[in-house]
C-alpha cells in the first residue's frame, strides 16, 4: 500500500492543481519502482479537503494518462469512486478531454 495525502483546497491560490497532480504522479512511480502491477487510487482531495470533484477527476485522469506516456510497466489503473457524483465525472471524461 502507498499512502498519499492530497491538497486542501484554498480556492486555487496554493498550487493545488500542481499538488495534486504531484500526489498521482509520485504515488505511480513509486509503485513502478516497487514493481506493482495494479494500482487503485480513491477521488483524492474530494472529500473533507473541498477540492472541486469535476476538476480533480479532469487532473487525475490527465496526471495518469501523462504517467503512462512514459511508463507501461503497471498494467492496470483504477480510481475507485466513493460516491455516484464522482463516478458520473470520471465516466464523462473522453480522452480528447484531457
């Protein structure tokens, strides 16, 4: 298990996106390094921490799509929804979206 914490939303004034992002990113190529095969990450941030679900769906979608341009040793990915809002934004996302 690789444990990552997400950014708290300050209306966009503290580089949540990059933070974000990075929390994706970092969480993948540590799991690369530890050889896994499969990863599965919640909706980070979306929760307690206010980041706006439609654009956290849209930056953890791009940040995967981004890691696996440059690494295909895992084979599978998924976000894990909590919730029908959070699942209804990530199954919208095309992947000319991003």
């Amino acid at each position: 298990m690789i444990h990552t914490v997400g950014p708290v939303w300050n209306g966009g004034k503290k580089d949540e996106e990059l933070l974000l992002r990075n929390c994706y990113i970092n969480s993948l190529l540590l799991a690369a390094e530890y050889k896994c095969s499969t990863v599965a990450f919640p909706n980070i941030s979306t929760g307690i921490y206010r980041f706006p679900k439609k654009l956290a769906a849209e930056l953890s979608v791009k940040a995967i799509n981004q890691f696996l341009e440059s690494d295909n040793t895992i084979k599978q990915i998924k976000i894990v929804c909590f919730d029908d809002e959070n699942f209804q934004l990530l199954s919208a996302i095309q992947p000319n979206d991003v």
